[in-house]
C-alpha cells in the first residue's frame, strides 16, 4: 500500500481543499446549495481520491482513481473561473486559488503521465 502523504500531489490537493473551504465562506449565502456545495465537493473530491487510490493494489485501479481526482480538480478548476466572473472573490483570494489549483494541476498530471508509462 502506498503512503498518499508522501505525495506531492495529495499535500497539493489537501492545500486547494482548505483554500477553497476557506474563500467559498465569503460567497453570497444564496450559492449555499449551488456553487459552495459543487466547489466543497469537488475539493475534496480530488485528495479523497488519490487516498482511495493509494490503497488499491493493482496499479490500473490506482491509475483510475488518480484520474477521477484529475477530472474533479478539472471541474473545480472551471467553477473557480466562473465564481470569478460572478464577482463572488475579495481581494486575490481568486488568483491564489487559480495558482494553487494550476500547480496541483501539473503535479497531478505529470504523475498520471509517469503511472501510464509503467
């Protein structure tokens, strides 16, 4: 079984779920159910999975669920987009989000292309 916090891919995605807890607290009260709840979930979605991941055995289980924490950090990445356009960010909450979210975004990815070549 593989340790997920030894990689730098899950201390990333663990990073962007606080991140996004954290700002998604300043959005209007009425995205309660909309945005907030799809930006929570999605957050956590993408550490949750790679420790799933972690403690399959076969390496294509792990690749799979490497890729479904790839494809909500994806998702999360689009609705980050669209809050900001909302206006629903202060201050640089909203660029500190993209850039930590961009950097998760190609550790994961580069991990996912290193899994696929073995």
């Amino acid at each position: 079984m593989r340790d997920h916090r030894k990689l730098r891919a899950f201390q990333l995605a663990d990073e962007v779920a606080l991140l996004i807890y954290r700002v998604t607290k300043q959005f209007p009260k009425e995205e309660m159910y909309g945005l907030i709840s799809q930006m929570r979930r999605a957050s956590v979605s993408v550490p949750s999975n790679i420790v799933e991941g972690c403690t399959r055995e076969s390496q294509a289980e792990y690749l799979r669920f490497l890729e479904i924490a790839f494809g909500s950090l994806r998702e999360l990445h689009y609705q980050l987009g669209l809050s900001s356009r909302l206006g629903y960010f202060k201050d640089n909450d909203s660029s500190d989000c993209e850039s930590k979210i961009v950097e998760t975004e190609k550790v994961l990815g580069a991990l996912l292309r290193s899994m696929r070549k073995t």
